[in-house]
C-alpha cells in the first residue's frame, strides 16, 4: 500500500521516499496511564475510503481506517508490516507510534458526496481497529458514522473494543436508513493468553457482551474467531469452550481464522515465543515453515472442528431482535484465512 495519502497537504514535499514525519506530522503524548509511552502523529490525509487493491481476496471492495498503528498491541498483528512504510518498526513502534488522521471525518463526509461515489459497503476495523484506545480521545469515528448515516452508505465495523458501544445511538440510526453489520474478533477465551498476546484489549468475554449488546439493539453481529493459536488455543476443549460461549452471545456468525505469519508479524510472534513458548518454535517453524499460512489439512481440521461445534451450540439459531438489513446487498460475513483483527 502507498502511504501518499497520508502526506500533509500543502507540504511541497511529493517524493514517496520522504518519510510522513518530514511532512510536518504534529507528534503528541498524553501523560495519562493509558497512553503512557506511546506517542501520537496527527496528520491531515488527503484521502480517507480505500479501495482494496485487485485480485484481494477480502469480502469487500472499500474501507476507512482512521488510524495506523495500533496500542491493542497484539503480538500476531498481520498489519505490522505496513508500520516500515513509515520508516518506523513493525514491532515496538507498531504498538505505540500511532497515526491519527486527524480530518477522517471531514474526509469521509466529502467523499460519499462526491458525485462520482457509488455507494459501495465500506468496511472498517479490517486493517487496525477503528475502536482501539486512541479513539477514546479523538472520537473520529462518530464523525465517520454520522457520515455514513447521512449518506445511508452501507458499511460493516470489526472490532475487538468495547469502545464501539459508546456509538450505539449513531450505529442504530444508520441501521434505520442503510445495511450496518459488526463482528467482534474473540479467538480464545485463556486469560493468560490473552493478557500475553493481546494485552492492550479488553478481556474477549467482553468483547462477546458487545455482540449480545448489540444484536439485541437490532446491530446484526457475529464473532471472528481469530486467530486460533495453534498448540496454544487450538485443543477440542477450548476450541468448544470459546464455541459454546459465542452462541450464548447470539452471535449471528461465527468465522474461525488461524493465526497467520505475514513479515513483520513473523518476526515479532517468533521473538515472543522463543522467549514465552521456546519448545514451541520448532513446531511453528514447520508448520509455516513454507510460507504465510498453517498447512491447509490443519486448517480444515480446525474449521470443520467449529464449524460441527457451531452446529450443536446453535450459533446463529437466534435472530438479532428488531435487526435490520435489505435483502439485496447482505452484509458480507468474514471469510476464513482472509482477515485478522488487531
């Protein structure tokens, strides 16, 4: 992805190689626990929907992603990649170098009026989470949804934050007007892996009070249960345990994702589990040894393994009350191997 649009306007400065803080980026810390050690980079973008390049294989065509870098600080983040287009690190400076797109809101509003938009489903959360710590301070989001509201654009948000509540007014009127989806992302229910892996994000048995909360405002959500950690999170008992909870939820959906190893993601996760998990490596070394993604025969074991689990539970058997969608652009549901939530 090119990161141009990020530059401030009105710089001068067009080379792709000079990095965003040479663009006059205003840096900010807040002396508040929350956010201490993290530094935030305001910047003005140019641009704020995303097309999703072609021959992706994502179940949507456009998105919206206020911030870059994440402090959920999920060790197995798939985007920390992307951190290096910045000159920063995928690890550390993934976690506390936050890009705030400042203007996401002003952006958005413009953008689905311009005449040549044609109202396509704008997913969001699907790079970094759109609901992470920082949101509590900038609330752009509110911004961006009283656009899509007023535009009824339809659009779908994943997140792993109870934050997301704070917008149930905005979310509900849009869903009087246009197609409005959610998932949460809750891969396991072990506490002690979670604070390990996932330590900047609330406990998933929250995260799946957020489903129940918000299907039963009307807000159509389902569960992406990723990632499953394989020889962490992956055993019949907690892949059932996790299972039997998303159901008790009234999770519309349930997606099973296993973890995968993209650069920069690969690097960091390893790093962690030489140190946490060190009898580990030579299992994850073989079994992506080869490449990005766990063998596709452990993928289909663990799929079919909840898709059975989901069957006896009854995820899905409820309607969310008073949901509302039209019938003829469903909201599309995550789709195994594709997404993975920070």
């Amino acid at each position: 992805m090119r990161w141009d649009n990020l530059r401030q306007a009105g710089t001068g400065q067009d080379d792709p190689a000079v990095p965003l803080f040479a663009c006059g980026a205003a840096g900010r810390t807040f002396d508040t626990p929350e956010f201490r050690g993290m530094t935030f980079y305001e910047i003005r973008a140019r641009s704020i929907i995303n097309r999703v390049p072609e021959g992706s294989r994502v179940p949507f065509t456009y998105t919206i992603n206020p911030y870059r870098g994440c402090g959920h600080r999920c060790v197995y983040c798939f985007a920390r990649k992307t951190h290096e287009y910045l000159d920063l690190d995928a690890g550390a400076d993934f976690d506390s170098k936050i890009v705030v797109k400042v203007n996401a809101a002003e952006l958005a509003r413009k953008e689905l009026a311009a005449p040549r938009w044609r109202g396509g489903h704008v997913a969001m959360g699907t790079n970094v989470d759109c609901y992470q710590r920082a949101e509590g301070r900038y609330q752009l989001m509110r911004g961006i949804l009283a656009a899509l509201r007023d535009a009824a654009n339809p659009f779908s948000v994943l997140t792993k934050s109870t934050l997301i509540l704070r917008d149930l007014d905005l979310l509900t009127e849009a869903a009087g007007v246009t197609e409005v989806g959610a998932n949460v992302s809750a891969g396991f229910l072990d506490r002690d892996v979670w604070r390990a892996v996932e330590s900047g994000t609330p406990d998933p048995r929250r995260r799946l009070e957020v489903c129940a909360t918000l299907n039963d405002h009307g807000i159509a959500c389902g569960v992406l249960m990723a990632p499953i950690l394989p020889y962490l999170t992956d055993s019949p008992a907690q892949l059932e345990r996790t299972v039997k909870e998303i159901a008790a939820s009234g999770a519309t959906h349930v997606a099973p994702i296993v973890l995968h190893l993209r650069p920069g993601a690969r690097e960091w996760w390893l790093a962690w589990l030489s140190r946490e998990h060190p009898r580990l490596v030579p299992r994850y070394l073989e079994l992506y040894g080869r490449g990005a993604y766990a063998p596709k025969a452990y993928q289909q074991r663990i799929t079919g393994q909840v898709k059975e689990l989901a069957a006896r539970h009854g995820v899905g058997r409820a309607t969310p009350a008073g949901a509302r969608r039209a019938p003829s652009r469903p909201t599309p549901a995550p789709q195994a191997q594709q997404l993975t939530l920070l």
